[in-house]
C-alpha cells in the first residue's frame, strides 16, 4: 500500500524518467512537461529572438551564465523546474574563411527526441544574412533541422552518433563544415588546421542529467577554440572575452552589436 502511494506521488517526470530505464526507446517531447519546455524553448523562443532581435541574442549568450540563464528563464516562464545545473551549458564561436561568424551553443544531453543537444548559429558581421540551426535527437541517433524567420522548419539531414562523449577534434570539424555547408552550399571546402586547442565540452555532458533543481546558474567555463581554419579561426578566442559582449577572433573585428 506505501509503495502504491509512493508511486502515485510521483512527479510526472519521474515516472517517464523511470520509463526510459526500462525501456530505451527514446520518446517523444512531448511526454514530459520538461520536454515539452525544453521544445519551446529551443525551437520557438531562442528562434525567435535570434531573428528578431540577433544582436540582442547573440550578446545575451555570450555574457557569463548567459546560455544557462535563458534556459532557465524560459523553463520557469512555461512554469518548470530545470533539474541541470550550468556545467552542462557551452557557448563557442569561430570564424569562417569567408569573415562570417558561426556560434555554437552546447545543451544538457536531451531525454527526449527533438530536444537539441546543440544550436548552431550562422551570421555575416551585419547580421544581414543569419541562420539557425539544431543538433536534435531522433528516434535512431540524432538529425539536423533549421529553422527560418517565417517559423519554417526543415529537416536537413540524419545523424548515426550526435552524442559527444570522448569527441575529437576532428568530430567537431566534421560537424562545423556540415553547418557552413548548408549556409554556403555543397561546393564550400573545409580545412582543418594544423594544430591548436581541442574542445573536449562540457565535463558532464555524457552524465546523468537528474540531480538537485537549479535556481540560478554554477560556475561554468566556455569551451576552448577549435583550432580550425574555418569555420572556427586557428588561435581565435572560443568565447568572448570577460565583460565581452560579442564574438571575438584574432586579429578581426566581431560583429556589430546594437541595443
């Protein structure tokens, strides 16, 4: 009778969580209201500012915490408790060899298929010419969609192993000249570099993503540069500068920012 009363007790997220143990079919968004906040919240509100405002977007998620605070902030406007702490949360930007800019924003590991493990973000330094990508989860490994400022979305392609646990460089290489592909077209040549730092991630990307419900972000370092040619620029800062606002390379100008 305790344990029946236990189980009735249960949060909902509980519940699917002890679900997905039993059963690894991954499940849709919406059988959680964490999915279905996590949904919302990546493929409409992030959209959304970013095409109405992408100097705004851009600035808030290159200040310290500011990927994880837009998070929560939207997880606690559709009234859900987030249960990641910051250290999942990773923000990295780079430079094409063309001059446009390309930020990468690591998520906490999705539960549920079309919650994103990543969002890619495209942009000459005029914001004239921008695009929004995602890294999501599928059914069977993962996919890549994008989205357009009329709310149009487009499935791009399918993804064998969109989980980064143990990533190389060479990896994350393979993934930024999939994006500048799509931004450019099939034609448009990658190189790696030859050396410089490797972003590992996140720390606990690969982790358990239960624990204590945040009410405000931990501490949480950016991920270090690429170290390739284009579209992360070898030797380019992976984020801005502290107090920095905007994206930063060496030896060129960050885009223009506006209020």
């Amino acid at each position: 009778m305790f344990g029946f009363l236990k189980k009735v007790m249960k949060t909902e997220d509980q519940v699917v969580a002890e679900e997905l143990a039993a059963d690894l079919t991954p499940q849709p968004y919406t059988a959680s209201n964490l999915g279905r906040a996590r949904y919302e919240a990546e493929h409409h509100m992030f959209r959304d500012f970013f095409f109405n405002n992408p100097t705004g977007f851009v600035d808030a998620l290159m200040s310290e915490y500011g990927l994880c605070e837009l998070h929560y902030e939207a997880m606690k406007d559709m009234k859900v408790k987030t249960r990641y702490g910051a250290g999942p949360y990773n923000v990295a930007t780079g430079k094409t060899d063309r001059g446009d800019f390309i930020l990468r924003a690591v998520l906490p590991v999705p539960e549920f298929v079309g919650l994103c493990y990543r969002i890619y973000l495209v942009f000459d330094k005029d914001f004239e010419r921008i695009a929004y990508y995602t890294v999501e989860r599928a059914e069977e490994g993962g996919r890549v969609g994008s989205w357009d400022a009329e709310g149009n979305y487009t499935v791009l392609d399918s993804l064998e192993s969109p989980e980064w646990v143990e990533v190389t460089r060479e990896q994350k290489a393979d993934e930024l000249a999939m994006i500048a592909r799509y931004y450019y077209g099939d034609d448009y040549e990658f190189a790696l570099a030859d050396e410089g730092p490797v972003d590992e991630g996140p720390a606990d990307e690969g982790a358990d993503a239960e624990g204590q419900a945040q009410d405000a972000p931990e501490a949480g370092d950016a991920a270090a540069a690429e170290g390739v040619d284009a579209p992360a620029a070898e030797g380019a800062d992976a984020a801005a500068a502290e107090g920095a606002d905007t994206p930063a390379a060496e030896g060129v100008d960050a885009p223009a920012t506006g209020n």
